[in-house]
C-alpha cells in the first residue's frame, strides 16, 4: 500500500505542478494584455493631450483671425467714408473751378469789347485799364487759387492711394493667412 500511496502522492504533486505551469502561462498571458492595455492607454491619453493643444491654438488662431478681420473692416470703413468725403470735396471744388473760369471768360469778353471802345476814347481807356487791371488782378488771384485746389486734391488723391494701397496689403495678408 505505501507503493500505491507513494505513487499517488507523485501522480498528485505531477498533477499540482502541471496545474502550476498552465496557470503561469495563463498569468503570463494575462498581464502581457494588461502591459498593452497599458500602453494603448497612454498612446491615447497622449494623443487626447495633442488633441486639446491644437484646439487651444486653433481658438488662439481663430481669436486673431477675427481681430485681424475687424481692424480690416474698420479699416475699410474708414477709406469709404474718407474716399467719400473727398468725393464730395472734388465736386464742390470743381464747381468753384467752374465759376471762376466763367468769371475769366466773361472778364475777357468785356476786355476785347472795351479795347473796340478804346480806339473812340482815351478818357475811357484810361478807365477800361483800370479794370482790366483789377480784373487781370482777379484772374492771377483765380489761377492761384485754382493751382491751389489742384495740388489739395493731387495731394488727397496721392494720400487715398496710399491707404488704397496699405488696406489692400492688408487684405491680401488677410487672405493668406485663411
């Protein structure tokens, strides 16, 4: 019986240690999956981080953008309501233009006809002089005024390019950053 015993004893122990072994493999197994769980877990916690700083950037981007698009709206606003009043000044300065070329005209019209007058006498020569004098006087006083508004309006003209010009930089800098 003690063969029998000794033998059963042996056959349980060989029993227990393949027991053993089929569960250290399994443990084996079992905590490899849980390293990759491990692992896929941080690779996607790294890439939610990646994910929230681009969205901070992008809100950051997209925050300037509108501030961008504002100061080129006010911008824009501005050189229309500036273009317009230069708009409105040109046309009341080519009216005064208009005017006074009138006056000029109308002055040289009495000029040639008090210079048929003057061949009849010297008494109202001496006085058609004295206006075409003033009036000469008048027409300089025009013709300055006239350069004057000239070189007011090139002047403004040159400053709406200018500005036409910076507000288009800004719109194309604008609309390469979209």
């Amino acid at each position: 019986m003690k063969r029998f015993l000794l033998a059963l004893i042996v056959l349980i122990s060989l029993g227990l240690c393949l027991v053993c072994v089929l569960q250290w493999q399994r443990e084996a197994l079992l905590r490899g999956r849980i390293v990759d769980l491990v692992k896929q877990l941080e690779a996607e916690n790294k890439l939610r981080f990646v994910a929230e700083q681009k969205v901070h950037e992008y809100s950051q981007e997209i925050l300037r953008l509108e501030g961008l698009r504002a100061e080129i709206e006010s911008k824009l606003l501005d050189a229309t309501e500036d273009l317009r009043d230069r708009t409105v000044d040109q046309s009341a300065r080519g009216f005064s233009i208009a005017v006074i070329m009138n006056e000029a005209l109308r002055a040289t019209s009495e000029l040639e006809a008090y210079q048929q007058l003057a061949g009849k006498g010297s008494d109202a020569l001496k006085q058609r002089n004295t206006e075409v004098t003033a009036q000469n006087a008048a027409i300089e006083k025009a013709n300055a005024i006239i350069k004057q508004l000239a070189s007011e309006r090139d002047a403004a003209i040159a400053k709406l390019n200018a500005r036409t010009q910076e507000f288009n930089e800004l719109a194309e800098k604008y609309n390469k950053r979209r």
